[in-house]
C-alpha cells in the first residue's frame, strides 16, 4: 500500500478552511535530465496525464534546461489549454513495508506561457507558478484508489 497526504487548508486561527486536497509523494526520474527529486503531486482523477507544472519544473530542471526541451504538445484542461513538452520518465512510490514500485511514462513538462502582450503573459505565468503537478490517471490507472476523507486516509493500492 502507499500512503498519501491530504492537505487540509487552514485560516489564521488554525481550523480548517475548505475540503482537505489529495497529494502523492513520489520520486520522479528523468534520465535524459539526470534528474531525481521528490516531489508532492496533486491526485487528480480529471486528468488524462501525470504533468509537472511549471513551479516544480522550474525547481528541478531549470529555465535553461526547460527551454533546451523541443517536442510540445498541446493540452487542454478546464481552465484552457496550455503547451507541454513530453519527456520519458520514471515515477517511483515507496510502500508502506519500504519497498518501491516505479512506472515508466511519457511526462508531460509546462512551458512558460508566451503571449503577445506583455502584461498577459506575466499575468498567465504567475497562475502557471500557482499550479501543482499532477498525478493523473495514466499512473493511477495501475492502481485502486482510496480518498477517505472521514477518516483522513488516502492510498493506493493494487486491486
């Protein structure tokens, strides 16, 4: 079973603020980057695809690096399409008994937006700075998952 995290928001005084977020932790490997790092991703059942938003890519990889990333796609969600460039990757989970579990996909990465008018752009890149990365459902797919938000829990874990 691998166990995941749900955020539960909270106002000044320290009660809670809306409805609990689901996240996974995982590592996420990109070999042709030489990159490992671990990374919280949004569970996200809406989605086609496991995507790295442009905060976390900007971490882990780099402005330089993101650039140097040629083939896009793209991808349109609720809030608009957006261009992704698409990098073989490895996701890896730790179970609860510490062993790990990895599958090999097709990572989708955010480019920064471009715009022909500068204020829009700067506008359009600080929402994209805002966005989690997302587990989607082409790695939850492998798995049953568990939200139960009464009892705070949420995992995964193979049918």
């Amino acid at each position: 079973m691998i166990r995941g995290i749900l955020f539960e928001p909270l106002d000044s005084q320290g009660k809670p603020v809306g409805v609990a977020t689901p996240y996974m932790v995982a590592t996420l490997n990109i070999p042709r980057l030489h990159i490992s790092s671990s990374l919280p991703f949004l569970v996200d059942t809406g989605a086609d695809a496991t995507i790295l938003h442009l905060r976390d890519a900007l971490q882990i990889i780099g402005l330089r690096d993101l650039s140097m990333l040629k083939e896009t796609q793209q991808l349109k969600g609720i809030g608009g399409s957006a261009e992704y460039s698409i990098v073989p990757a490895e996701i890896v989970f730790c179970h609860d008994d510490n062993s790990l579990e990895g599958f090999q996909f097709d990572l989708r990465v955010a480019k920064p937006a471009k715009s022909w008018w500068k204020p829009r752009q700067s506008n359009i890149q600080a929402l994209q700075l805002r966005l989690p990365s997302l587990l989607g459902r082409d790695i939850l797919s492998e798995f049953c998952l568990v939200i139960d938000y009464h009892r705070r829990q949420l995992f995964l874990d193979h049918p």
